[in-house]
C-alpha cells in the first residue's frame, strides 16, 4: 500500500514533469521558427526531448531518494454570493 508521503512525493512529481515538459515544449515551438532547415530541427528536437526527459527522470530519482514531500494543499476558499 503506498502511503501519504509516497503520494506527496508523487504530486511533486507529477508537477515538476508537467512544468519541464511545458518549458521544452516552449523552447521546440521557437526552435521550429529559428531552424529554417527542416532536416536540423528534427535533429535539435529530439536532442530537446531527450535533455527534458532524462531531465525529469534525474529529478525524480532525486526527488525519490533523497527527499521527504509533505503536500501543503491551499486554504479553502469561500465564495459569497448574493442574490
């Protein structure tokens, strides 16, 4: 059974993967504009990609190793509606 800490521990994860995955694919979208040469961008894209990915699988393993991860979710909000 995973407990709580592996499952914060996962979230982190989760979150890191999203927000390198958004940066690459960031720099990809300008790299296709600045590569006027079809056949060098491919070659940058999967170098790209392969930098991301091993990027977030290295801070994962770290993250897994390494650290505790307690998830501070946010304070509740309360919306007030008046009719």
């Amino acid at each position: 059974m995973v407990d709580k800490v592996d499952k914060h521990k996962e979230k982190l994860m989760r979150c890191v993967a999203d927000e390198v995955t958004k940066m690459f694919e960031k720099v990809l979208d300008y790299s296709e504009v600045a590569v006027p040469n079809h056949d060098q961008y491919k070659k940058l894209r999967s170098k790209v990609l392969r930098l991301g990915n091993d990027c977030i699988r290295n801070i994962g393993k770290e993250i897994g190793n390494r650290y505790i991860v307690k998830y501070d979710p946010p304070a509740e909000t309360v919306i007030e509606v008046k009719a």
